[in-house]
C-alpha cells in the first residue's frame, strides 16, 4: 500500500509531496497510510468453508481464519 501523505515530526508539517519544501532540510519524514475496511466473509464464503470442514469446528475456525486473512492482507 502506498502512503497518502508525508509527515514531518519536527516541524508537524504534513504534505503529499516527500519532498516538499515545507519539511525541515534533513528532517525525518514519516509516511502516512489510509485505514482499510475490513472486509467480512459472504453467506456463500461461510457455507463453502464450513462443507469444507464438516467434522472439526477448530478446523472451521481455522478455515474462516485463513480466508480473512487472505481477504484483508
């Protein structure tokens, strides 16, 4: 993911542009990111997981784990 903005911590300047003239000559700038939504799983994604998993509930659990993973990294 790339960063939105830049921050310039000694002067709490904020800018989109890394190099822009408002941040301190040889300061550290900080890059600054977006929150993302989570995004949930569907009614067909829980159903697909769980006739995949019919025997163990830790392995549904496991399965929902993996794909939210999947889905929000």
């Amino acid at each position: 993911m790339k960063p939105i903005a830049w921050y310039d911590p000694t002067n709490g300047m904020v800018s989109t542009d890394k190099d822009s003239p408002l941040f301190t000559p040889l300061g550290q700038v900080l890059p600054l990111y977006t929150q993302r939504t989570w995004e949930g799983l569907t009614k067909e994604e829980r159903h697909e997981i769980s006739l995949a998993n019919k025997p163990y509930v830790a392995d549904i659990m496991a399965a929902h784990e993996a794909k939210l993973k999947e889905k929000n990294t």
